[in-house]
C-alpha cells in the first residue's frame, strides 16, 4: 500500500469510527432497520397512510419526551407525565363540554380547553417542583406521588370512562391535510423545535445543562438552582397537558387512560436519545429519534400482527440496549 492510500485509509476509518461514535447517526440508522425490517414482513408498512399514523402516535410522546429531556438533563426524573396527560385530558374535556352545552363557539371551546389542560399540566408540574426544592423530596418519590394522586383524580372524576360531548370540530383537526401532517402535527413539529433550540442555544438550556453535571457549582456560579428547576418542572407539566390535549383533539374525548404508561415511553424516548440519567447529558434531536422508534415499533408490531401488549417488552429492551451503549461509550472514553 502507497504512503497516500495508506493515509487515505487511515482517514476514512477515523471519520468511520467518528460517526459510529455520533449517537444520532446510529440512532437513524436503528430507525431505518427497523422500516426496512417491517416493510419486509409487510409491505403496507412503506406507505403514506402507515406514516401519517405513525405521525400520530409520534406527537403526544414526543411532547411529554421533550419536557422530560430538560428534567433528565437537569439530574432528576419526572414519573407523573403520563398521569398529567390523562388528568389534563379529563378536565379539559369537562371544560370543553359545559362550553358547548352552553352554545359557545367551538373555536372558543377549543381554545379555553387548551389553556385548561396546559394549566392543569403546569400546575401539577409547580406540586412537583414544589416538593422537590421546598420539601426537599427526591424526583423520583415527588413524582411517584403525584403520578398516583392524578391518576386517582383522573379516576374520582371520570368513574374510569371518557368524557366526550364537546365541539365536533376537535376531532377533524386531526385529519392530515399536508401530505401525511395534520395541524396538530404540524404545531408540534414547530413547538419541539423551539424549544430544542432553547435546549441548546438559550441561556435556559445552559443552566439546565450545568445543573444536571454539577449542582453545587451551578449554584456557586451564580445560578439560582431552585427557580431554575421550577421552571423546568413546570414546563414538564406543561408539555403533558398539552399532549393530554392532542389526545382529546385526536379522540374527541378525554380518558384517564389516555397517559397510561406515557412515563415509561417519555424516559424510554430520553434514554434512548442519548441522555444520560445521571443528569449533564443529552440532545434534543435524540429524543426525537427515540420517540420516533418507538412508535414506529408500536404501529410496526401491530401490522405485522404482533399482540401489542409486547411493545412493553419491546420498550424495556430498548432501554436497556440504550443503557448499555452508554456505559460502552463511557468505559471506552476512560481508557
């Protein structure tokens, strides 16, 4: 081998070794198998239609994942997510239902059930904020409990069964309308990439970031650590009654079963995107891959005619891999 392809060679297995060490890159490449995997079993999984669901499925996941990217990087956790969304959904639905017994317009209902649910997001995000850094309660137990009384209440409220009886116009702003895009899609795509720029670009996400690796200094630095944590906790919550309101906007009721699990997809979506638990690590355009794969493994389980009670095992192996690959990377860079 010449001295010139002898240096070509060894510049292309270092930029190899550059990508294969880039989290995104092998998060798109995971995706891409797994189309490819599905469309083989089953064509139709390659089609507009099959998107558009997926899209769907893509948008509450993606906004409770979001506002558990900046907990997660912040150094804690937040479980409650997915009971926000279903208590969020319900009372929204109520709201939404009372206006149109009383002949308001549905673009007014509409909107006052919007700001219901992302009040009734936030506000469960400020009890765990709250507990957090007044009480001093660690995330994990804070949310734990707030994941069970609103789940309670979502229960006390409804009796276990959806509350539908609002504008009819809810449920057609859920038809795709821009290829496989419906509006809510499409202000989800926005809002996410808004807020992934405030992630990474604002002063917002480089506090959030310097919490998460080291607490103790952040506050040295002049940071004040508890409103900083407020906030991310609060737009948590917020996140959640949003996405509680999606699942209204797509079902054209609230139940408070529509965030069952939603905390283990959020933190699985997270995991899976490359942060790390640990707190300090973490890209936004991870979390959207992750939330990706796993509803691409959800509507590519059930139309190969898989039970979807496995997408839970599927999840958890995911996680896992995830974990794995991160601990491989870590142990790698200490060597």
């Amino acid at each position: 081998m010449t001295p010139t392809a002898s240096w070509t060679f060894k510049v292309f297995v270092k930029k190899l070794r550059m990508l294969l060490a880039n989290q995104q890159f092998l998060l798109l490449v995971v995706l891409l198998a797994m189309i490819g995997f599905f469309t083989a079993l089953n064509p139709i999984f390659f089609s507009s239609a099959v998107f558009g669901n997926i899209l769907l499925d893509w948008g509450p996941v993606v906004l409770i994942a979001v506002g558990e990217t900046f907990v997660v990087i912040s150094g804690g956790i937040d479980l409650s997510v997915g009971a926000n969304v279903g208590l969020s959904g319900v009372v929204a639905a109520y709201a939404m239902e009372a206006m149109t017994n009383s002949h308001q317009g549905q673009n007014f209902t509409i909107f006052i059930g919007l700001l219901v649910a992302t009040g009734v997001g936030t506000f469960i995000g400020l009890i765990n904020a709250l507990l957090i850094t007044k009480a001093r309660i660690v995330p994990f137990i804070a949310t734990l409990a707030t994941l069970g009384a609103a789940g309670g209440m979502s229960i006390v409220f409804t009796g276990g069964g959806p509350i539908a009886g609002g504008p009819d116009k809810a449920i057609t702003l859920s038809v795709p309308w821009l290829g496989p895009l419906s509006t809510p899609g499409i202000v989800v795509i926005i809002l996410v990439t808004v807020i992934g720029l405030f992630l990474h670009k604002a002063r917002f996400g480089r506090y959030t970031y310097a919490i998460g690796s080291n607490s103790f200094a952040a506050r040295i630095a002049g940071i004040n650590v508890q409103l900083h944590l407020t906030k991310v906790y609060a737009l948590s919550g917020l996140l959640a009654g949003l996405a509680g309101m999606y699942f209204y906007l797509r079902l054209g009721s609230g139940a408070p079963t529509s965030g069952a699990g939603g905390e283990l997809d959020a933190i699985a979506a997270v995991v899976i995107g490359g942060a790390s638990l640990s707190g300090g690590i973490g890209r936004m355009s991870g979390t959207i891959l992750g939330a990706f794969i796993l509803t691409t493994v959800t509507s590519g389980l059930i139309i190969i005619g898989v039970a979807p009670d496995w997408k839970q095992v599927v999840v958890a192996v995911l996680i896992a891999a995830a974990v794995l690959v991160q601990g491989l990377r870590s142990s790698a860079r200490d060597i």
